[in-house]
C-alpha cells in the first residue's frame, strides 16, 4: 500500500459526471474513506477524478454510487502532470477567432447561426451578425453564449 497521495479517474455515465461527485463525497464523509478531493471536469466528459490517500479499492461499498462504472486502466493511478490542464481550464473567449461560425446556445437568439464580427476579451463578450437575419444586425453575447460550429471561415 502506497503511503502518498494518488490520483485515480473513475468512468461514470456521459452527463452524470457532477451528480456521482456529489453522491460519492456524501457516501465517503458518512463512511470515513480517504478521498482527500474529487474533481469533475467540464470538459472531460464521463470520468471524475478522485485523490486518494494510498490505494482506491473499486469493492469499497462507499464507492457504491449509482452511473459510477469503476475505475479507468484498472488500478493505475494517474500522473498528475496529465490533470493539470483540467484545474486552470483555457477560457472559452480564446478558442474563438474573428470570422468563425458559431451557434447561440442560450438566450433570444438560441438556436441561430452566426459570424463572429469582433472579439472583446476583457469582458469575454463576442460581436455576432446573424446569418439567417434579413437585415444584418450586430449583437453582443457573452462567450459562453455560443459554441464554435467552424473555425474562421470566409
């Protein structure tokens, strides 16, 4: 048995990644297991990451959780080098370029198509013109807003 901390991913149900966190740190408290942080990532779809003391033990009833599905590459804890980009996770207002086609994902406009006109990266807000309008209006949305459908088109 290792006595320093590991890291293990745990595979879990697409979209349940936040509720098993929820559920298993309930269990871990009640039952007095060594989980020292859990972790579920935005953008690592089906998996949790679990700090441990020592070894993680898949049979543990506390680690008994509904969409929990056990442990990636068996029993091998992971390198923290290879988790560190999911702890300071890369804004979304960086990923978006001038002249790429984006989809509005919330709001009045949800649903709709649209050019990015202009990046304001202070205030994460990006200048949008909508493709399908009859008349192009300029509207302002905040990055989190849209979601990239192609990267800098003409």
């Amino acid at each position: 048995m290792e006595d320093k901390n590991a890291i293990y991913a745990l595979k879990t149900s697409v979209g349940q990644e936040k509720s098993v966190a929820r559920m298993l740190a309930r269990k871990v408290k009640a039952s007095g297991m060594e989980i020292n942080a859990i972790l579920a990532p935005e953008s690592l779809k089906g998996y949790i990451l679990v700090e441990v003391s020592g070894k993680l033990d898949i049979r543990n009833p506390a680690l008994r959780v509904p969409h929990l599905r056990g442990i990636v590459d068996g029993e091998k804890p992971i390198d923290f080098d290879e988790i560190r980009k999911f702890l300071k996770p890369e804004p979304i207002i960086s990923s978006i370029k001038k002249g790429s086609i984006v989809e509005l994902i919330s709001g009045p406009f949800k649903g709709e198509r649209a050019k990015v006109i202009r990046i304001d990266e202070s205030r994460e807000e990006v200048v949008l013109e909508l493709i399908e309008a009859a008349v192009p209006i300029p509207v302002t949305v905040k990055a989190d807003q849209i979601r990239i459908i192609q990267k800098e088109a003409d």
